[in-house]
C-alpha cells in the first residue's frame, strides 16, 4: 500500500461495534480526547457510546478545554 491521503477518525456509527484488523468503531481513543468529547457532547449530550459508557459520564473525568 501506498501513504495515506485520507485520515479519517470514525467516532461511532449508530449502535454498531466493529472490531476489524483496519476499523475500530467506537474510535479506539475516544474516551481519551476532550477535544472530541467536548463538540460530541454539544451535539448529543445524552448518547450512550455503544458497548462503552453515557458520554456525560466522559465527561466528569475529561480535562478541560481552554
């Protein structure tokens, strides 16, 4: 394979968990980005990451963003 000329972090997809040699949904590190959980929570602020936890709950342990 050649270099990437596309990244893209797939987040959640529904209600799906996908656990694939080149695809991890939920995101692997999703729990781990404030910058990502902040603007999800904005949009969603009650979704249930599947197989993982409420996003709120993240959120309680989640550094600030300044």
């Amino acid at each position: 394979m050649g270099a990437r000329t596309l990244d893209l972090d797939v987040l959640i997809y529904g209600d799906q968990e996908i656990d694939l040699p080149d695809l991890i949904v939920p995101h692997k590190g999703l729990d781990e980005r404030s910058f990502v959980l902040y603007p999800l929570f904005e949009i969603a602020p009650q979704l249930v990451v599947p197989g993982k936890a409420l996003l709120p709950t993240w959120l309680q342990s989640a550094p600030c963003l300044d």
